[in-house]
C-alpha cells in the first residue's frame, strides 16, 4: 500500500470533511495545509493525493492517482468552474483529476460538468462531513427560544452582488421575547453585518465568523440564506430554510443555479431589504410548517448518497487505489 497524502486549503481539524477521513484511513498518510503542498506529490513518493478543494497541477503527474472531494454538498449550485475563464480555475489542474465525488447519483454528470472530466471518474460517495449528521448530538444548552439563523454567501472572486441591507434594529423590534435571530458571516467577509447598530433588546446576535456553522446549524429552527451551500446542510439536519433573492437576477448572472432558483430550492422565499416585517413573518411560517415536498426532492438532488457511511466509502476507494 503507497503513501496517501491528504491536501486542503485550510488546516487539519478546519476541514470536516478531509479530517474524517484522514483519521478513519489506516495507511501510509501525510496532511498538507495548502494546495501547493500537491505539487510534488508525485516527486515526494506518494501514490495518492486526496484533494477537498480546487486543486494545483501535479508536477510530472504519471502514476499518481488524484482523488477530488468537491465543495460540499453544492449538487445544486453552479460555482462557474465550467463557464468562462476565471483566475482562480487551473482547467489543467481539473483535467489530472482521476476521481470526484460527488453527493449523489443526480450530482454525478453535474460534477462531470463542473470539473470537465467524463462521467464515469465521478462516483456517488457521499460528503464525509454529513456523516456526524446521522449521529446524536447536542446542540447548544440552554435555548428556550426559538431560534434563526441568518448565514449569507461570501461575495467576492468576481461575484457582483450585494448583502441585502437589514435594519437590523428594526428586525429586533419585531422579534418576540421567546424569538432569536443569530447572524454568523461567511469567513472571508471582512466586517460584521450587524455593526453600527445599538440592539436594545439583544434578540439579535452576531457570532464570530469562526464559530462551527454546524452546531448553530444542529440549535435552529430556520436557516436564512441567499445562496450559501449552508442550505443543504440545514434540509440534511432537518431545518426549514427561507431564501433571500433580493439580488437573484445579478447574482445568478454572474454565477447561476444547476435547479430553478429559487422555487426548486425552498418554499420560502423574497427580498429582504425594505420588506423586514415580511421577512420576520416568512422565517415564522418556516419554523411552523418544516420540510415540504420541495425540500425533500431538493435533497434527493443532492444529497442522496449522504446516508452516514459516506467516510467508509471513500477510505475503501483510497485503499483501492494505494
């Protein structure tokens, strides 16, 4: 069995999904942080490298087999990888992937798509990450409230949209004394959304970008987004979740939606700025009537392979394959 190395933009622990899997594999391994670390991959003896971003060219790629996790669970939304030029996209470096994963069978010839490599080197594994999703597991103590939970997408790289501009004084006005709606940013946006307000009543909280989404994901009731992948991730766990299209027809110009957006995506869905008390009333409804039938045909979309074994899976292809 050769040496496997793992390679992720962020450091070991940050990365849920590389992590679970480097800890579940039993062979010859080494950790990376940083997609440069994969070019002399090759060079440096190891016959594997397992990939969870936008990967780097292998020098004198040969026999080395490269293996792609993907994004996320984002079957359903188009990252621009497959339209245009854009210099953040190595189209060499997508031509050495000799594997993906995707996070369902529907997903398989959208990942072909998106990373232009044939259908058949995409297989319908899963996303690591999900597994913890079919455990037990706490959320946050002590939440008598009801709880919303607002995780906008990062703009930036070429996006042309906005954030919807909240008042968000006003948003804490209409919130009941039982109601909460927490704010969590994107890690690369740089400012909090809520700053320059005085929340008299506190109903509105922001938390540090580098909280884990995923246990504010586990505590609310709603998840309010515009385009984040956050979305399949809250249906997955359960969560309703409200769309805001203030800025749909710019922002989907720039990058789009494999699905109509936003009606095959959610039930609940409108603008935002101007419209607070509409959009206080729309996260309500979601809390009070859950997942439709749009919700779960969305996540049989995308995320039909996640079933909690999705870690085995893909240790057993790398294992196959070193």
């Amino acid at each position: 069995m050769g040496d496997v190395l793992f390679i992720s933009a962020l450091p070991l622990g940050r990365c849920k999904s590389t992590t679970r899997i480097y800890e579940m594999y039993d062979g010859p391994k080494a950790f990376r942080c940083g997609i440069d670390g994969m070019r002399t991959a090759e060079m440096d003896g190891f016959s594997v490298v397992v990939c969870d971003s936008l990967p780097a060219r292998i020098e004198g790629k040969d026999e080395i087999v490269s293996v792609n996790l993907g994004h996320g669970l984002t079957g359903g939304k188009l990252y621009g990888l497959d339209e245009g030029e854009h210099p953040w996209v190595d189209k060499e470096a997508l031509a050495q992937i000799d594997y993906a994963i995707a996070t369902s069978e529907q997903g398989v010839p959208i990942v072909a798509r998106q990373l232009g490599i044939p259908e058949e080197r995409v297989l319908p594994l899963g996303m690591a990450r999900t597994d913890d999703y079919f455990l037990a597991s706490p959320h946050m103590p002590f939440i008598t409230s009801s709880v919303y939970l607002y995780c906008p997408t990062f703009r930036g790289l070429g996006d042309r949209g906005h954030l919807p501009r909240i008042d968000w004084k006003k948003v804490d006005n209409l919130l009941r004394d039982d109601e909460e709606l927490w704010v969590k940013r994107h890690h690369l946006t740089p400012h909090e959304l809520t700053r320059g307000y005085d929340l008299q009543h506190m109903r509105v909280r922001e938390f540090p970008f580098d909280d884990p989404t995923d246990v504010l994901l586990r505590t609310c009731d709603v998840l309010i987004t515009d385009y984040s992948s956050t979305m399949f991730d809250a249906l997955m766990l359960g969560k309703p979740v409200v769309l805001l299209t203030d800025d749909m027809d710019e922002y989907l110009a720039g990058r789009g939606m494999y699905y109509e957006y936003p009606c095959e995506y959610s039930t609940f869905y409108g603008s935002i700025e101007g419209n607070e008390e509409s959009f206080v009333d729309a996260f309500r409804m979601a809390a009070k009537m859950g997942l439709g039938p749009v919700e779960r045909e969305m996540l049989r979309k995308v995320a039909g392979a996640c079933d909690g074994h999705s870690t085995d899976r893909i240790c057993d292809l790398i294992r196959s394959l070193a």
